[in-house]
C-alpha cells in the first residue's frame, strides 16, 4: 500500500471522528468526509453490495480524485470502508477517475478505472492524458496491476481524444469474455461511445465505435452503462453542455437513455428510443447493477455541476447518491421505482382517501423530511378541471420546496427557491408526463437534504438537493380550483 493512500484512509478516519455531529442524510449515501461525486464500481461482492466514489478527503470541493468506498446488505443502510484508491502512480497522478468493478472466476474483485496524468505540449499548456487501468483486491484492499494502465491513447481510433478517454463499465460477455464501454469524444469533442474486449479482464483491445453522437444530445459523453432488460438493450449515458429539446432534455449535463436491440455476434446496437432519465435538478453518472435476485438496480450522483462549489469549503462533507431505483422497461420505456427494501423501513403509517378542496390544506401527522409519501389527485369531473396542484414541503414560515402539477399543460416542475439557497442558481426544473384526465400519482421521498419525485409509478423522475434547516418538516397542499386526493404518508425508520 502507497504512502499516500495511507495518509487517505488516517486522515478519512480521523476527520470522520472530528465531524461525527455532522447532520448528513439517512439512507442516502454521502461522502464519509470531504468532496463525492460519481458513483464508481458498483457490484455485488463477497454477500454485500460495493460501492466506490469519486472521492477527495481533503476538502468539500472536488479536487484530486480518489475512491471512496462503502458497503451495505440492503442499499440503504451502508457503512464506510477505507478508501480504496489513490493517485500515487504515474498513470494516475492526476487522479483515479471513474470506472466499475466485477468478480473475477477466482474469487478476486476486480477494478476498472480512468487513470489521468499531466502532459506538457509543445504551447506550454499541460493537459490531462487519460488512460484505462485496474486493481485487484479482497473487497477492502486492492494492488494496482503491474501491467497498468491496460488502454491508451494507442487503442483509440484515429478520431478519438486521448484527452476525454473515460469511465469503463464493464461486463462479462455470454462466452465468458470481458467486455467494457467508455466515454470519448472526437477531436470537436462530439461524443462517441467505445467498446473494448478481452480474454481475461487484464489484457483488452480495441474493438470498435459502439455509438457516436453525430452532434444530437451535447457534446463529450460521460459514464456510459450498457445492459440488457425486458428483451431490450439499454445505453444510458450522461453527456455535457446539452442543449434542451423542448421538455425532454435540460441545459447543461444531463442524462440520456437509448433504447434498442444488440447483436452480440456483430456486436452492433440499433438504436429505436431515447428518453432522459432524469427530469430534475441534481442527477448524474448512474451506474447500475444486476443483483442477486435478477433486479437491474441504478444509482446515481444527486447533484449539479453548475451547482456544487458554491458551498464553503468548511463544510465538512459535499455529495451524496441518489435512492437504488429498480429499472424495467414497459412500453418501450425506461421505468424507474425505489427499491422494494425501502417499504423495509416504513413505519408510522397515515392515510388520508377522498380528501376533497380547494385553497390550502394541511392534514394532521402529515409532515417530516424522512418520509415516503403517495399523493394521488384528481378533478372532481372532468368539467370542473382544476388549474394547479400543489405539494410544499420541508416548509416553515420562511423556507419551502414544492412540486406542482397542471393538468392543462400536463407539466410537473419542482421548484426550491424558497429553500433558503442565496444564490441565482438551477431552482426549477419542469416535465411533460401522462397525466390521464387531470389524473397523477406522486411518490415523493424525502431525506434529510433531497426529494426525489417519482411520477405516475415510475413514469419519470425528479430530483432535486435542498439544504434547507432540517427544523422546517411541515408539509401542505394547494389547489387552484377543487381537486380529490388521497395521502399515504410513512416515516422512514433507520
């Protein structure tokens, strides 16, 4: 083990004591200490689920990157191991970027990651040259291969950047060979998606451009994860500086998902569908995984680059992971829904049926900011249809964040301006749904510093951060005319 991921794992722990008052989310995954961001390795290793992040101890900011590590048996209640990674190679001493993991037929964990190092041109500038490598480990420590790194700008096509060479996800092919994906992008930096092969998981090549971007959805694409689900292949992907399509996409880096079909012998993907996977504010760089039980699950970074330095660097911690959402695909669509474990931690239940008004309401033990709650609304009839409906939420007489709902437009937004946040910065974000007749269903997850809205069973979702003062747990409903609901409301217990 290198001095410097030893100086890591002290410091983590000794700041971890330092810091144990620290308010931090309950059953989201955050940064032990310091700065998170990408979700890394996600797997299934030795009876537990692994995940690594992108990770800088040091500071709340991002800075060079190392992998953060952290372990649980139900995807939410997760406990920290030492750090796993450090730049202390010269392949990786710019950072150990994003990459994934898998089991290895001896038993061995096996890591894959972007090794970046600094290269002088001949201008004088100094860039980034990223590279693919791995580690080997037991699920708590791992040795980087002496054969690292194992891609480099020699196995990219003629057209790819050594500079934007990312992210491998990795799989094993029907015959038992290794495969990966990972980001590039052309010399204009439009995004293309390569695939890689190997014997064994140490030696790779080069095979071929999977998909290009050909200008449609941003410009580099990020962390990409190809899978197969319900007789369909799945490509999702998170590119940067996309440009809206009408309600579909947002500015700035998003995430995108391709639906299609794979030939495995051509290893050619034909794309028939695309879709955003997320319709809100703080999501990005999912991962997802197969588990034990057949499940596709997919976690995510719960944040917005345009949003995250703008916290002091005091701050103890910065990031954190978005709620495990199981995946189908239903109708030619991606489906996401909280995984079935949370219904594990429900407790203190509430209902409310057939509650009918208009103007302002507030029911009784309906409040909190670690719940899960279902709203379902809809018009008195279909000649009466109300304008708006809404739900505020970690609400006070100063602070809230809301999600509304116009059955006319059938557009859902989130909204957290009145959060307590002093900047002029991301606070909307709006969605087209299927709102059948002024009909829709909300699933709205609160914990501690985040929402995630899950519309009509997983239609969409909406994410969003709020570091609102965790006093403000109050929660009402508006409505613009006379709407019906019913309310299921269930504290999470940890």
């Amino acid at each position: 083990m290198s001095q410097t991921l030893r100086d890591a794992r002290k410091y983590e722990e000794i700041t971890e004591k330092r810091n144990e008052n620290e308010e931090k989310p309950a059953f989201h995954l955050s940064a032990r200490v310091g700065w998170m961001n990408d979700p890394n390795g996600f797997s299934f290793y030795d009876g537990k689920y692994h995940l690594f992040y992108q990770y800088h101890p040091y500071n709340s900011h991002w800075g060079p990157m190392h992998w953060g590590h952290a372990v649980s048996e139900d995807l939410l209640h997760w406990t920290y191991l030492p750090a796993a990674l450090a730049p202390d190679t010269v392949y990786d001493e710019a950072g150990c970027f994003s990459g994934s993991a898998l089991t290895l037929p001896d038993g061995r964990h096996l890591l894959m990651y972007t090794g970046v190092c600094k290269e002088h041109q001949s201008d004088g500038r100094i860039c980034d040259i990223q590279a693919q490598c791995i580690a080997i480990g037991d699920g708590r420590d791992y040795e980087k291969y002496k054969g690292n790194p194992v891609l480099t700008q020699k196995d990219l096509p003629d057209n790819g950047s050594k500079y934007d060479f990312r992210d491998p996800k990795m799989w094993i092919a029907s015959d038992g060979t290794y495969r990966c994906v990972a980001g590039n992008c052309t010399p204009d930096r439009d995004g293309q998606i390569l695939l890689f092969s190997s014997p064994d998981g140490m030696n790779w090549k080069y095979d071929k451009i999977l998909i290009a971007n050909n200008g449609r959805f941003g410009t580099m694409w990020e962390c990409p994860d190809f899978f197969s689900l319900d007789g369909k292949q799945l490509l999702i992907v998170s590119p940067m500086d996309m440009l809206p399509h009408g309600l579909e996409y947002h500015n700035g880096n998003g995430t995108l998902c391709l639906i299609g079909s794979y030939d495995e012998k051509e290893e050619v993907f034909t794309e028939e569908k695309d879709q955003a996977v997320d319709y809100g504010i703080d999501f990005y760089a999912p991962q997802t995984i197969l588990s034990p039980d057949g499940r596709r699950i997919m976690i995510g970074w719960m944040q917005n680059w345009d949003t995250c330095n703008l916290h002091s660097p005091e701050k103890a911690w910065f990031g954190q992971m978005s709620l495990p959402r199981e995946l189908s695909v239903v109708n030619g669509r991606l489906i996401q829904k909280p995984v079935r474990e949370l219904n594990n931690l429900h407790g203190g239940e509430v209902r409310y049926e057939n509650v009918t008004f208009s103007g302002i309401k507030m029911l009784e033990k309906v409040e909190g900011r670690k719940i899960d709650m279902e709203v379902s609304v809809r018009p008195i009839d279909e000649e009466n249809m109300y304008q708006k409906f809404m739900i505020r939420f970690a609400q006070n007489d100063t602070y809230h964040t809301s999600v509304s709902f116009r059955p006319r437009e059938s557009i859902v937004k989130v909204d957290r301006k009145f959060s307590g946040t002093r900047r002029a910065v991301i606070h909307q974000r709006r969605s087209r749904v299927n709102g059948k007749n002024g009909e829709i269903k909300l699933r709205i997850i609160l914990d501690t510093f985040s929402v995630e809205i899950f519309i009509n069973d997983g239609e969409h979702v909406m994410s969003a951060t709020m570091y609102t003062d965790t006093s403000a747990d109050a929660i009402s409903f508006l409505a613009d005319g006379i709407v019906t609901m019913d309310v299921v409301k269930y504290e999470l217990l940890m």
